[in-house]
C-alpha cells in the first residue's frame, strides 16, 4: 500500500528512517537532507533502535532541534500496528532491552526466512544477506526479496516475477501453506508498549492510523481509539504521506474530542523504498502550526523524578 502523493513542505517532521532501520541513508546522509529541507525539528524514528539517533544528532550539529524518537512494532485488535515514541531517553537501558527484543526477534525470523530459501534450493545464504544489507539491522522487505530474485537468476519457477511485483512473488511463495512462509513473531500488545514509552519518560503517538479508521464516521473513529487514549497515548500521526487531506481533517476532529496532540511526519525512507515521500518535511497537509505540535507533545509527557530517570 503507498499513500498519496507529498507534495507540500512542512518544517517539522517526526518521522524519519535511517539505515538503522529500513531506511536508505545513513544518519549524517538524513541529516544534510534534513538541513537541505529547511527543517527546523526532526525526529529519527528507526523501527525497534535508537541506535541511530546520536550520529543524526552529531552530524545535524545544532542546525535544527532533533527529538529522541524509535517507532516500535506492536499489536492492536489482532493486528500490527506501530507507535512512534517522542522524547525517549535513548540511554534508557530497560527501554532499550524491550525494544531490542522485538528488533532482535525479527532479525532472526529473516534469518529463518533465508534458511527456508536455500531449503528449496536457491543459494542464498544468511553470509550473502549480511554482506548486502547488514547483520545488525532489520532491511526494508523489498531488499531482502530483491536478493531472492537475484539468487534464482535462471531458476524457471521464479521467472515470472520482477521487482515491479513484489506482492506477487509474497503472495505465492510467502503467505501462509507456501513454502517460504515463516510465522511472524509474537509482538506486544499495544498498551504494555504505551507503558514502556512513558516509564522511559517518552510520548506515545499512533503512527498513520488512517488504515484503522478506514469506513468509520467520527464518532465511531472516538470510540475506537479511546481506550488507548485512556492508556496513555499522547496523539495521533494526523499529517503524513500515508493520509489524503480528508483523512488528516477528520482524524483532527478526532484528536480534539479525545483531547490528543495531532503530529506530523513524512515516513521518509528514501526516494527509493517509498517515492512518494521523496524527501523530509514533504506531506499531502499541513498543520497550521507545525512548531506548536512540538510543545504539546513535550507537555504530554510523563513527570519524572530525578530518581526515575536515573539521574
């Protein structure tokens, strides 16, 4: 699924992927473009890490306000979803050990993924991915499927597929009874992550939760993300390159009668895993005040003793 097209800019973006994650660029190669952008805050918000976030920081050098952020994995009404976490401390050692295990439990089911390519003869080896893509990091999906083409060069049972039909190629050799299928790990529940995040001092932000209102009028949008909002989330990633504008107004509305911050952000990965974010700080609507956004989601924020945040 891709979002319409960004087009307008914005000088906050809190959403933002780096080759930690799945992201194309390295932290100080985000970061000129972060500058170049003309942005004035921006959070990296690599899947399940923070270990992007000082080398972003470094490189960024003062030029513009950088917010501590990861986006992590987890599960709401039986399917995943992700919740951006805002103003983390990234030296948190338990906040970093909850995230890691959900990063390291996904590194090993691609590693379990490519043990069943070679297993219907393809040479491919977890050696060969590592070389490529890295062996500390969770690739974008493309990459990985990329590299199960390459490998079956001249193999007739994959001649058929082209990376212009990467869902193609998961529907038939990848879902479920296929012979590439591997179960996905077990995630968290959405509202023990929305516990991690404020004992780590952080806030809570569901990320493009347009895909869950899908069909629903706005009363019906309150009741169904109310119980999180009594759960301790913060807000709601209204303005992104996955919501039309209509999308964005309505989960507005929404914000303002469940009383949640409604933030912004790209999902910038790179021109070339999502070309409809070809760049940070690019939305389809903006906030009226894009800079505003920030204080209420600092204020969102759990108080925390000097004893809690282990100082």
């Amino acid at each position: 699924m891709r979002g319409p097209s960004a087009t307008l800019a914005t000088s906050v973006d809190l959403h933002l992927h780096t080759r930690h994650s799945d992201g194309d660029e390295a932290p100080a190669e985000l970061a000129r473009r972060c500058v170049d952008a003309g942005l004035r805050v921006a959070a990296v918000t690599d899947h399940n890490t923070v270990a992007g976030i000082a080398a972003f920081d470094q490189a960024i050098g003062g030029r513009l306000t950088v917010v501590p952020a990861c986006e992590i994995t987890a599960t709401w009404r039986g399917e995943e979803t992700h919740c951006l976490a805002y103003f983390v401390d990234p030296r948190d050692p338990k906040f970093r050990e909850r995230i890691g295990g959900i990063h390291d439990a996904e590194l090993v089911w691609w590693r379990t993924w490519t043990d069943r390519v070679q297993a219907i003869g393809v040479p491919l080896t977890w050696d060969d991915v590592v070389r490529r893509l890295g062996g500390h990091r969770v690739a974008y999906v493309g990459d990985y499927l990329a590299l199960l083409l390459e490998a079956t060069h001249g193999d007739p049972r994959f001649a058929a597929y082209t990376a212009e039909a990467y869902d193609r190629l998961v529907a038939d050799w990848c879902r479920p009874g296929r012979p590439l299928h591997v179960e996905h790990p077990e995630k968290p529940d959405v509202a023990d992550v929305l516990s991690w995040i404020e004992e780590a001092g952080g806030a809570a932000v569901l990320a493009h939760p347009g895909t869950f209102v899908t069909g629903l009028d706005g009363s019906e949008c309150v009741e169904l993300l109310k119980p999180l909002a009594e759960a301790g989330l913060a807000g709601l990633e209204v303005w992104t390159s996955w919501h039309t504008p209509a999308v964005s107004a309505r989960l507005t509305d929404v914000c303002d009668l469940l009383g949640l911050v409604a933030t912004a952000g790209s999902d910038y990965h790179g021109a070339r895993v999502k070309p409809w974010a070809p760049r940070p700080g690019l939305l389809p609507a903006l906030p009226a005040d894009p800079l505003a956004v920030i204080d209420a989601l600092h204020d969102r924020r759990p108080v925390r003793t000097s004893t809690e945040a282990g100082l």
